[in-house]
C-alpha cells in the first residue's frame, strides 16, 4: 500500500471514558480518514505500533445539531475505527510512534 496514503489514515486516538476502560480488553479507538476501509486501517496500526490486529470494526459519526445559549450551531461528523489486538500486544501511547521511512 502507498505509504503517503497509510500515514493520514489514523488522525487520533479518541480517548473516552468508555473507551479508555475498553484498552483494558485491547480494544483501541482511532478516529480516522472518512474514505479509509478496514484492510488500510488494520495495516497502517500495524505498522505504526508494530502490534498485530484481530479485528477492525468502523462506524460513522452522524453530524449533529446543537442548541448553546439560544445559538443554533453543529458537531462535525467523523468516521470511528474500534481496533481489537491479538492476546498479548498492546499500544503504549507513551512511547513514540515509528514513522515509515521513504
């Protein structure tokens, strides 16, 4: 896969309460790219956490309108990646990321 094409797959780590008490079960979630598909997604945290990947699952974020102060205004859509890890890797956000090298 083009390597330009894996390094603006993952954008964030979505860090949640919900999903913080997940990375207990290897359960990691990212937001990512809106036109990334699973097969990309699995390969690019592969690489960049040298982990190995069991399962990706993907759900999109439906944009969302909201009333602040009598003030109409909106929250952007995103596209959510729930990566699960094979028994015995996890992801230390601590430690930096191995870039891919050209």
């Amino acid at each position: 896969m083009n390597q330009q094409r894996l390094l603006n797959i993952l954008l964030k780590r979505h860090a949640t309460e919900k999903t913080v008490n997940a990375e207990g079960f290897s359960t990691y979630t990212f937001i990512v790219a809106s036109d990334a598909h699973k097969p990309e997604i699995k390969e690019a945290v592969e690489q960049f956490f040298s982990v190995q990947v069991k399962k990706v699952r993907t759900l999109v974020q439906k944009p969302t309108t909201r009333v602040f102060r009598g003030k109409k205004g909106s929250v952007s859509g995103f596209k959510k990646a729930y990566v699960v890890l094979n028994k015995g890797h996890f992801i230390d956000f601590n430690k930096p990321v191995s870039v891919i090298s050209e």
